[in-house]
C-alpha cells in the first residue's frame, strides 16, 4: 500500500525523520540533512544487540538520505557505487560492509523498514471497528498520506529497484501481499463479506493506495494532503459501508 516505481524525485529527509523518533530526539531545525546531529547509538542503550540495530537503522537513515539527494543530482541509484554512495552519506566504506553485504542487502533491509513503519501507519485505519464514521477515516488515511511522505525516498528506492532487481522485486510483492492481507481483514469486518471477495476488494484498494499515493501525495503540500486524505476516506468509506443506491 503506498510504494510506486513512478513516485515523483524530490530529495527529502524523511528517513532521518524517522530515526529521530525513533529515538526519542529532536530532528534538526528545517528537516535539513545533518550527519553530525544523528544521535550516538551508544550515548541511546545498552547492550551489543541493541546498539548494533540502532547503528544499522542510523546508516541505513543516512544511506537513504544520500540516495535521495544523489538522484536530485541526477544520479540514478542503480548507477551509484558504493563508494559513491557512502562518500554522499559521510560514512566509511567498511561501515556499510559491516551491516549490508552489497546494495542489494542494503535495500532489502530498507524494504523491511518500509514495510514495518507502513503496516504500523495504517492501523489508524486497519484499526478502526466496524461502525466507523467516514469523519474518523479522513483522520486515518490524513496519518498515512503524512507517514507515506516522510518516507518517499526510501519507497521510491524499493519499487524502483524491483523493476530490474530479483530480489528486490521478490521482497517488494510479499509487503504488498502483506498489505492486502491486513486490508482484507479490514473489508471482512467492515462489510462482512465473504473471504474472496473480501480479499478481492482488498486488492483493489491496495493497488489504488500505491499508485494514488506515489502519484499524488509525495509531493503534495500539507492543505493538498488533507484535500486527498477527505477524498480517500469518502470513496473507501462509500465503498464498505454505504447501502447500494443510498
């Protein structure tokens, strides 16, 4: 739900976003990308374990970072070098090597990212009971579009790479199927519908997710958010909710 090879190439800072709440901080002023201001995993927890996933997750925040401004430079992914693209990130060579065995496993571990932050998003409206009001599902997808923009660079790095990469390509359908798995669950008890249909319109409504959101929301200023946000919600809330003919 969310992920298009076709989003639009605007350089953001949403993974950095992302690490600092993460980690409870403060990101700086502006959004700006600023290495030296991630914090210290060994300032944040105690334990080898821990320390080593919260490094992982600020290298790969600082990776994304540099990918994104690499391709506002015109500088595809697939054409940058890992020394290219840890000389844009301000990280050694032997540190990428130390949690990601190439780009491939770079972005393999972005896709569990991605998919983890997403599916977590989308309980805002995967969560709500089935008398739900289509008010209180303008107020979900607004928390999606809003949790889909800040991390546009790292979705757009995923679908693109599953258009030539295998892998990529393997990891990117198992999250979609994921999403229409959870969204299912959603139309059974929003409709009552029966197994197959319910997954049928979940598929639907995924794909419309992903294609709309790449198209429209990553780019989309904050009153054109919440205008997309009232226009999902009344066309999904209509569709599971409202009588034929009503």
């Amino acid at each position: 739900m969310g992920l298009s090879a076709d989003a639009p190439r605007r350089p953001q800072s949403e993974s950095l976003d992302s690490l600092f709440a993460l980690v409870g901080t403060a990101a700086p002023p502006g959004g700006q990308r600023a290495p030296g201001n991630v914090p210290r995993v060994t300032e944040l927890v105690d334990g080898p374990t821990e320390r080593a996933s919260l490094e992982r997750a600020r290298l790969r925040a600082l990776l994304v970072d540099a990918a994104g401004h690499s391709e506002a430079d015109g500088r595809p992914f697939a054409d940058l070098s890992v020394g290219a693209l840890v000389a844009t990130a301000g990280i050694s060579r032997s540190s990428f090597y130390k949690y990601f065995h190439d780009k491939q496993g770079f972005l393999l571990a972005v896709a569990d990212d991605v998919e983890e932050q997403f599916l977590a998003a989308a309980r805002a409206w995967l969560d709500l009971p089935a008398a739900a009001t289509r008010e209180e599902y303008a107020e979900a997808f607004g928390a999606i579009f809003a949790a889909y923009r800040q991390r546009a660079t790292a979705i757009r790095l995923v679908t693109d790479a599953a258009a030539y990469d295998d892998a990529v390509a393997e990891r990117f359908g198992r999250m979609m199927d994921r999403f229409v798995d959870a969204i299912a669950h959603h139309v059974a008890v929003a409709t009552h519908a029966s197994e197959e249909l319910s997954r049928d319109l979940a598929t639907w409504i995924t794909w419309m997710l992903e294609l709309g959101q790449a198209h429209l929301i990553a780019d989309a200023a904050p009153d054109e958010q919440a205008v997309h946000a009232e226009t999902v919600a009344t066309l999904t809330w209509k569709m599971l909710h409202q009588e034929p003919g009503a």
